[in-house]
C-alpha cells in the first residue's frame, strides 16, 4: 500500500536538516510517547506490524504537519481506541480534564 | 495539535489513564525511557565495529550472522528483528535508510536521530544517495559501487566501516573514539586518527 509514508524517491524535499550532538529526546514528552507506545506492544493490546499501520494511516497533511513522536502518539491512540483499551471518547474526556486543571492551555 | 503544550498534554492524558487502568506502572515507564535514552546508542555498535576490526574470527560471524554476533557480544534485539552488517571496502560503500519510516538497529546503535527519519534523507537516500553523501560530506570516487539498504521492522541494517590507515598501532578505546553513529549507517566514513 503506498501512501504519504512511502517517501522512497519523491522529489522536493529540499536539503537534509541536521543537527549536532543531538539528544536522545528533545522534549520530556517524546520519551513518554515511546514509552507508551511499547507499553500497549508490551502487553499485548496491539503489535508493531498494528503499530505501524496505524501511523501510515495518519492523514497525509497531517502527517507530514506533527512531528515524529506526535505520530506514535497518534497511533497508539489509534490501535487502543481500535482494541477497546482506551476508548477516543475517554481519551478526550480526560484531555478535557486535564486542559481545565492546567488552565485551559490547549 | 500541533504545538508541544498541547501534545504534551495528550501524552500526559494518555499516561493517566494507563496508570489508572493498571496497564502500566510509573517506574516501568521511567525504566522503558532510562533504556532508550542511556543504555541504548551507538556505543554499543562502535564496541561491535571494533571488534570486527580487531578481531577477524568475530568479523566473520558479525558478517555471516549479525543478529548472533551481536548478541555475542551482549547486544540483545529490541524488538526480536534480525540483524545484518554490510562491510565497507574502497570499492563498495553502503548506505542504510528506512523509505518507509524509521526502522534502525536499535539494539546497536539506539534510536534513530531526526534526520534519518526525516522526509528528505527518506526520500533521496532511495534515489540520490550519491548526493546525499556529498552533503554529508563524503565523496565516493566514481569507480566505487554505492549499496543503498531499506529496513524494514523485521530486517536492520548496520554498516562496518572501513578501518582508518594508520591506526595499526591504536589499542580498542582509541579505535572506539573514530567509530561515528553516521559511519556506521554510511553516510560518512570512520574518523581518521
């Protein structure tokens, strides 16, 4: 199946982007999101062929808009909400929650 | 859902509900972070190419089974994929990338930096890999093949760069300090002593 992932050859990308003495995680966040995504491989709740599939079916603006870590978190989402783990409407609820406790930054 | 407020905030939500459920305990994520973030990392490969260097019995196992050699050396698969090292000579030079995302040998050389992951080396590493490696610096002489090799989940890729001239004298840590993650993915070649 190809799609936005299948970057293989595509033209216009433009220079390669590096940077030096890169961290492992440039943010806190981007730890957890792997974090969490091995905690539903780990347990069973979905596996990485699953995993992966997921992250190709995310949108293609919007896949190429969030960063790397936001697509892990994003399919993870989107296998726990398909394995009735962590359903989207109690993802949301609790982002809610959570957005008013920290004073409604998102 | 773009910014990082709001993503950390999806990931903290997400966190909270794992908890919640029992599906996940806090120092098992702490414990799964501490792996990736220090354990984990080209280290571990720059010790295998090393050995390779030094030691030929072990290079030719590393290059007839990897995932074994490596493990020989206590580098254990993250995710139960299968290991192979492709060696770099004057006249072959290999470059290794993930078209598709961002399958990398973890167990050898940790996770992945942004570029290797990044839409332009994905996309030209495929169909102008010459040209990338002139942008990393590294000029390949026309006679030399380039070898390009997309991973995949189950299959990762680890280039053995060549060994420096020069450095028949250098005991194992100073030879360690000229192995470079790039040059074990191929983009640029080992340090020079």
């Amino acid at each position: 199946m190809n799609g936005i992932h299948d970057m293989g050859g595509v033209h216009g990308y433009g220079p390669i982007d590096r940077e030096e003495d890169e961290p492992v995680f440039h943010h806190a966040w981007e730890g957890k999101a792997l974090a969490l995504a091995r905690v539903g491989l780990a347990g069973g709740h979905f596996n990485l062929d699953e995993f992966r599939h997921a992250m190709e079916r995310i949108a293609p603006v919007q896949y190429l808009s969030i960063s790397y870590y936001e697509r892990w978190l994003e399919g993870t989402l989107m296998m726990l909400d398909a394995k009735g783990v962590v359903s989207a409407e109690e993802f949301q609820t609790r982002l809610d929650e959570l957005s008013k406790s920290s004073g409604g930054g998102a | 859902m773009t910014s990082d407020n709001n993503v950390e905030l999806r990931v903290r939500a997400l966190e909270s509900l794992l908890l919640e459920k029992g599906l996940v305990e806090a120092p098992a994520i702490d414990e799964i972070i501490d792996l990736f973030e220090n354990r984990l990392g080209p280290q571990n490969g720059g010790k295998v190419v090393v050995r390779a260097w030094t030691d030929p019995a072990f290079k030719a196992r590393l290059l007839a089974n990897a995932t074994e050699a490596i493990v020989e050396m206590g580098y254990d698969a993250v995710q139960g994929e299968d290991m192979v090292v492709v060696e770099n000579t004057p006249e072959i030079h290999n470059v290794v990338v993930c078209t598709l995302c961002s399958c990398f040998p973890w167990a050898t050389l940790g996770l992945p930096p942004v570029w290797y992951k990044s839409a332009p080396y994905r996309a030209r590493a495929a169909s102008d890999p010459r040209g990338v490696l002139v942008e990393f610096g590294t000029e390949i002489s026309d006679e030399a093949q380039v070898r390009v090799w997309d991973s995949n989940a189950e299959l990762r890729y680890m280039v053995l760069p060549e060994r420096p001239a020069g450095t028949g004298a250098m005991n194992e840590d100073e030879l360690l300090a000229l192995v470079t993650r790039d040059s074990m993915i191929g983009v640029t070649r080992a340090q020079n002593p």
